[in-house]
C-alpha cells in the first residue's frame, strides 16, 4: 500500500507541476480547493484527522484535494469500484450537477454517494478509501461554485460566456469564479482559509446555508437560485473588474467557507 501511494504521489506532482504552468483552473483552481481543505480541517475531529492520516501518509488533505482535475493528464486509469476505473473521459461530469441530468450520466451527487460507500465499507482497499477521499474532498468543493450547477442543458458552466478580465486577459466567466476572484496575488491558500475563519469568528457547525448540519441530502444538489443570479451576473462581451469581484466577492467567500464546513461534516460522520 506504502509502494503505491507513493507512486501516486509522483504521478500527482509530476503531473500537477505540468498542469499548473499550463492553464489556469477547473474547479475553483488550485487556491480555492486548498482553501476548502484548510478549512475543513480547522472543523475535522481528532478521529477524522487520524485516519485521514492513515489513508494518505500525510496530516492534512489540502496537498492533494486538486488531483482529481488532474485526471486530465494521467496515461493510466486509477482503480475505483470493481469493473470501473477512473479517469478524465469517466468523471467528467462528475465535477458538476444539472438540473435536466440524465440518469445515464453519473454528476457529483452520485459520485459523492459513491465515494461515501466506498470509504464505509470495511471491504474496500485501501488504493480503493485512497482514490474515494480525493474524489469526495474535490467534488465537494466543486459543487459549493455555483457555476457547477447547470440549470438547462447546454448551459455549460458559462464557459461559452466569453469576457474580459480588468487585466485585458480573456477569459469566461466560469474561469472569473474559478481563478480570477481570487487571484488577487498577496495571500496564499492557508492565510485566505485563516482570513475566512476570522471573519466568521469561527462559526461552528451548526448549520451550512440552507442545510441542516444533519441533513445528508438537500446540500448535494447545489443552490439553483444562487447558480441563477451568477449565470445572470455577466453577459458575452463584458469586462469585468473591481466593481464586480467587489459585487461578489463575499458570495464567493461564504461558498468557500460552506464548501469547507461541508467536507468536514461529510467526513466527520465517516470516520466517526
């Protein structure tokens, strides 16, 4: 088990390294998703942390909650349950929901439930709880961007909204909440997770938005009211600069900042 998380481990650097000076982001981008883990882990128990450890070698989850976008570049497909493996052309869809999804087509709800199963089961392997928390960590995380919700079909996350960032980058508007809104270039992953729990005072885990602490349902479907107001929020053609990420800016940080909570519950009840 040592000898292949290690192996995986090469993959993911080897592979992260080339991915990152080579495009800008999927989900959240690389800061975002490590701002969710770090958050997380502010709320994970003791218990959780410890067999978190024991599954990845490693105290925290933040180094590699970003691997499943990686997917994208790997050669070889990674073992997830019996007769299915996983890769990019597999999880795809997994990233995000719909509104209209065919129940052919697997999005982040089922994956999220599958990798649940996966990390209850006493009879899963280890490379199997492996792969299953990267896969649950990351796609929570995409679920709480509320461009990964697509209310029609065709929709596609606003990645056919072209605009222009105030730098005179162009881009989408999915890329402006994935990368942009955050990049503001002065503080890391970590400092931001600490920025948010101080402006929220720490809030405990009482209640994540809408959703009930308990409630192991109403959350994993994304906020279709919320996903409408941002997909209204640029039209084809806009620049967009300080005014807007001024505009949203806080609707992004509660999204990381529930994101976060939300790994943590999910995780908390696993390794209860």
């Amino acid at each position: 088990m040592q000898k292949q998380i290690i192996k995986n481990t090469i993959f993911y650097m080897v592979f992260l390294f080339f991915s990152l000076i080579s495009f800008q982001s999927f989900a959240w981008d690389f800061k975002g998703h490590n701002i969710t883990t770090y958050i997380a882990d502010h709320y994970l128990t003791d218990n959780s942390k410890k067999q978190i450890s024991s599954i990845y070698a490693l105290d925290s989850i933040s180094d590699k909650v970003i691997f499943p976008d990686e997917l994208k570049y790997l050669s070889r497909p990674m073992k997830w349950v019996e007769g299915e493996n996983l890769n990019w052309n597999t999880t795809f869809t997994w990233h995000f929901n719909a509104n209209y999804q065919e129940k052919s087509i697997k999005h982040a709800n089922q994956a999220i439930d599958e990798a649940i199963l996966i990390l209850k089961n006493k009879n899963s392997t280890d490379i199997m709880k492996y792969n299953a928390l990267l896969i649950l960590t990351h796609v929570i995380g995409d679920i709480y961007q509320p461009l990964h919700l697509d209310l029609m079909e065709g929709q596609m996350g606003a990645n056919d909204i072209n605009v222009t960032w105030c730098s005179g980058a162009k881009t989408n508007l999915h890329k402006i909440w994935d990368y942009y809104l955050l990049s503001d270039g002065k503080t890391n992953a970590k400092e931001y997770a600490q920025f948010l729990l101080n402006k929220y005072n720490n809030i405990s885990l009482i209640k994540i938005d809408s959703c009930s602490i308990k409630d192991k349902k109403c959350w994993k479907n994304g906020d279709p009211l919320l996903s409408k107001k941002i997909y209204a929020s640029a039209k084809d053609g806009d620049t967009l600069c300080n005014a807007y990420k001024n505009q949203y800016i806080d609707i992004m940080n509660h999204q990381l900042l529930k994101a976060g909570q939300r790994i943590a519950v999910v995780l908390n009840d696993i390794f209860k």
